[in-house]
C-alpha cells in the first residue's frame, strides 16, 4: 500500500516580547530551544511564543475565523472574482484557485509551526525534568490539549465529514506528536480521533490536579499578582487566555459531539456550565445586554481566547477594505426572530448605498490599541456548551430548559422544542450567536448541511472537505 505523508518542519521557539520580564533572551524575540527550556520561565516564554503563533491565524481577517471559514459557510455576500479573488473562491468553494491555496496554506503552515513548538516542549519537560509540581503539571496539561485542539480544527476544515463512509480508512492528516524533521504518517479517522482523545483526557487530568482555574475565580487570576501562593509569575494568572482546564472540557465536548458521542458531549458541557467558585458563584455566566458596548466579545463567556495587543478592527468592519465581511440586511434579519436580539440590536453595524442595506459585524470594533474593550479573540465560549446541552440532552424537558435559559440572555423568543425541530432551533442560534466567530461552517460541516440557509448553496461531501494546500498534499 502506498502510505501518505506530510513532511513537518522543525521550527525555533518565537516568545513575544511582553515575555521579557519572564525570560531576558537574544535576539529579543527568538529564544533556543536549549536555553529557553532550561528554567520555568523559559518553558511559560515557550507557550507563549505558540499563542502569538495562532494570533496569526485566530482572528477577525484570519482565515480561521472571519475571512476564511465564515465565508465558506457563505454567511457573507459573495464578493466578484475582481474584488476579491480570494473570497469569491471561498464563497464558492473553488479550492483549486491559485489565491485560495495560498492563504489556506499559510494557515496551514502556521497550524504546524505552533504544533512543532508544543512536541518540543511536551518531550522536553521529561527529558530535561526541569519543571516539578503543579507548574509541571500545568504547562504539560496546557500543552497537549492545546495539541489536540489543533489537531482538531486542522480536521474540522480538511478531514472528512462525519457520516462520509470514506473518511474511517482513507488517511487524511498526520498526527504530530514528536519534533521531527521525517516525513510523518498521516492517519485514517479512527486512529486520528483516537491521539486527540488520549491528548485531551491525559491534559484534563493534569489540569484537574494543578490549574489554578479549578480553584481561583476568573476574576482572581484576570488581577495579575492578587494570589499570594503564585506572587508575580504572569503564567499562573488570565487563564480564560490560556489552554486552561474547562476549555479543555470545551474542546473535548466538540470532539465527542462531532464523533456522535451526545452523552459524552452531554457531561462534558454540564461539567462546564456546573462550575462554580470557592464562593459558589458561577465560574463562568452567560454575557448580557449591559455588557455590550464596552465588551461584545462577551469575556465572561470565554472558556477560551486569544489575547492580542491591539487589533486594527477597520480592515475587518470596513465595507471598502480588503476583507469584505458584510450581507444584505435582508438576507440576515429573516434569520432573527425577534429585530430586539441583541445580537441583531448592540452587534451589528447596519450601513446603506445606493443600492442595498448592509449588515455586518461589530463584535471587533473595541480592540484597536486604544480602545478600552476586551482585547481577546473568543474561540470557545459558554454559549456553546449550553447549544450542546439542548442537541445531547435525553429528555426534551431538559433540553428545553437549557435552551430557554440561554435565548432569555439574548433577548430571543423562547420556542417550545419538539423532537422535529431540535437540531433546526440549534443551527439558527449558530448563525444568530457565532458570526465572525468562524464556527458556524463547522456546525454545518458536522450535521451534513445540505443547502447553505443564507446563501442556498448546495453542499456535499467534497464541498465541505477543503482540499490539502497544495505544498502539503504530498506523497511517498
């Protein structure tokens, strides 16, 4: 049998360089492999280094999020070939053209680099045995559910869709778990799921054990140096910002969930929304009306995002700029039950031409380097745990009560939920809740969408499969 395969490249650990106070290095922002993961520090520079990675790839113009996988769920208008070549391939699925493969790749790529990095320090916390304890445990929790989330995503966009009887034995992707410069096997869906599940239990229970998360409220570890047992060192503290115990949760009930596993699913996302603090408050709350317009990335939501500095938000919400992200008012607010939710009222920015109304987001717009807002990209959020609940749950009743409980914070109309219309109700509030989130394209790719609701494209099994970039799709 000839064996597919990908060839990964070994990279250099990046640190950003707000790292500085925890690791002095030269040059200022590259850091050996050898001396950074010869202190505690160094392994805390590393992890960061990944995340300034994946900001490259994680926001509102990445093609993870707004300007890739939304538009391939066809939530925006589609752009003219002349445009905007690279989204008009998006829009249409078009992954041969030359402008698509690139960006694709460049993701790619960068998926890998970040990988690479975490297989280094994951094999290097037993070689070197320098890290003891809690931070031990920690870091290496961290680190691999950072990996299967990767890997996961990776498969979300370019791994077969569940139901497709071809995707249980065709190879599709490598799974990464060491730092090679050798070309890596990739693997069929049983054996691929199986590595992110193994990843995933082994960092829960990590993180269980040492995560500060677990016993520290969000507010507590969002203060930098409040917790006299960790002091100063920034790597205990903003774990909403880091791979940190309940997004591991997150992640592994999207796992279990696009696998068919609802009772997995099911404990996972209850786990989830169940925990509270020492005090007995919530560790997490669903965001409301009064927390919008100074924060609409809904923080308090997030089990999981990405930190930036200071996002330019023009090129995302800008109608004449490069990344186009915008639809017909028309085409969305049919997709609204109520013009009073505040996802359609306080998130949309609604601006007319000459020729039509046009409806975009402004979940970004509070992120440039002087603005006041939450400077994080959300990537899982507790809105999503709860939409799992309503698809998982055994009973309607329960279902229903999950669901009600999360459309009275949006200010949406409550609808009694039958066993015909469940799933329906949960592919509205994934268009009404994840625009520009660059999750919407997921839920359909995980159900088997048919015909796209807002754009009417028909999909199928190969639409929903992007194709490797070309650079990668090699073969032995």
């Amino acid at each position: 049998m000839i064996k597919k395969y990908i060839l990964l490249f070994a990279l250099a650990i990046t640190a950003l360089t707000s790292c500085d106070e925890w690791l002095t290095v030269e040059p200022k922002n590259m850091v050996s492999a050898d001396k950074a993961l010869d202190s505690d520090d160094g392994y805390t520079a590393a992890l960061v280094g990944v995340y300034q990675l994946l900001e490259g790839v994680y926001n509102p113009s990445g093609f993870m999020m707004g300007s890739g996988v939304d538009v391939l769920a066809n939530i925006y208008q589609e752009q003219t070939y002349t445009s905007n070549a690279y989204l008009s391939s998006c829009f249409n699925h078009d992954y041969e053209n030359t402008n698509f493969d690139g960006a694709s790749g460049t993701s790619y790529l960068q998926f890998y680099k970040a990988i690479a990095n975490l297989n280094l320090l994951i094999t290097s916390i037993d070689e070197k045995d320098v890290l003891r304890g809690d931070l031990r445990n920690m870091i290496e929790g961290e680190a691999k559910a950072l990996r299967a989330f990767l890997h996961f995503d990776l498969w979300r966009v370019y791994g077969t869709v569940p139901g497709d009887p071809s995707g249980l034995s065709e190879e599709v992707l490598p799974y990464a778990t060491e730092m090679t410069i050798d070309l890596i096997e990739k693997q069929n869906y049983t054996d691929y799921f199986n590595y992110i599940l193994t990843d995933l239990e082994e960092a829960k229970e990590l993180l269980a054990e040492s995560d500060p998360i677990v016993k520290y409220s969000n507010d507590e570890l969002n203060n930098e140096g409040s917790i006299s047992e960790y002091g100063v060192e920034l790597g205990w503290y903003n774990r909403q910002n880091r791979f940190n115990y309940y997004a591991t949760l997150g992640v592994l009930a999207r796992v279990q969930l696009w696998m068919g596993d609802y009772e997995g699913a099911y404990a996972s996302a209850k786990e989830v929304i169940d925990a509270t603090n020492p005090n007995g408050s919530n560790k997490f709350r669903l965001g409301v009306r009064t927390d919008l317009g100074y924060d609409n990335v809904f923080f308090a939501e997030q089990l999981f995002g990405i930190e930036t500095v200071g996002y330019d938000d023009d090129p995302y919400n800008g109608a004449a700029s490069q990344v186009v992200c915008y639809n017909d008012i028309n085409l969305i607010t049919q997709y609204f039950s109520r013009v009073e939710d505040i996802r359609l009222e306080m998130l949309t920015n609604i601006t007319a031409d000459p020729y039509e109304t046009r409806v975009s987001s402004i979940k970004y717009d509070q992120m440039s380097e002087t603005d006041l807002g939450t400077k994080s990209f959300p990537i899982i959020r507790l809105s999503e745990m709860y939409l799992i609940l309503v698809e998982s749950a055994s009973s309607l009743s329960e279902a229903q009560t999950y669901y009600d409980a999360f459309v009275n914070t949006r200010n949406d109309q409550n609808v009694e939920l039958t066993q015909d219309n469940v799933l329906n109700n949960v592919m509205l509030q994934y268009i009404r809740e994840f625009w520009a989130e660059g999750q919407i394209f997921y839920a359909y790719k995980r159900v088997g969408v048919g015909t796209l609701p807002i754009s009417g494209n028909e999909m199928s099994y190969d639409t929903y499969r992007v194709s490797l970039p070309s650079g990668e799709a090699t073969s032995n």
